[in-house]
C-alpha cells in the first residue's frame, strides 16, 4: 500500500508530494531559493538568548 504524503510548502503553502520531489521540502527551487535569500539577508534569524554577565551563572553552592 503506497500512501501519497502531502505536505504544504514551507514558502508559499501550496500542496507538496514529498516522494520524487528534488527540491523537498519546497513545492519548486523557486520557493527553495527564495527561502535561502531570505536567510542569506538575514530576514530570518535564529533566536539568541542574551548573554549573561560573565560568571552570573556560576556559584560554588554545592562544591565541597
């Protein structure tokens, strides 16, 4: 039994087969090179936490 996964593109949600798809998990190296331009121009960014005081996280509680 072969089941046809449909998944929406991460780009522009339109219905995508995953099996036989070279540019998976887009629907088209259109939407694909669209995504990497996105994050080559920093429109997408990985979220950082701040950066604590050097030794805040740090405490000699517990060491014996």
């Amino acid at each position: 039994m072969q089941i046809n996964n449909l998944n929406p593109c991460p780009k522009c949600h339109k219905p995508v087969l995953w099996q036989g798809n070279s540019s998976r998990p887009f629907c088209s190296e259109r939407c694909r090179l669209e995504d990497l331009g996105a994050w080559s121009d920093e429109s997408y960014r990985v979220a950082e936490n701040p950066l604590e005081e050097e030794g805040s996280s740090w405490t000699d509680e517990g060491v014996t």
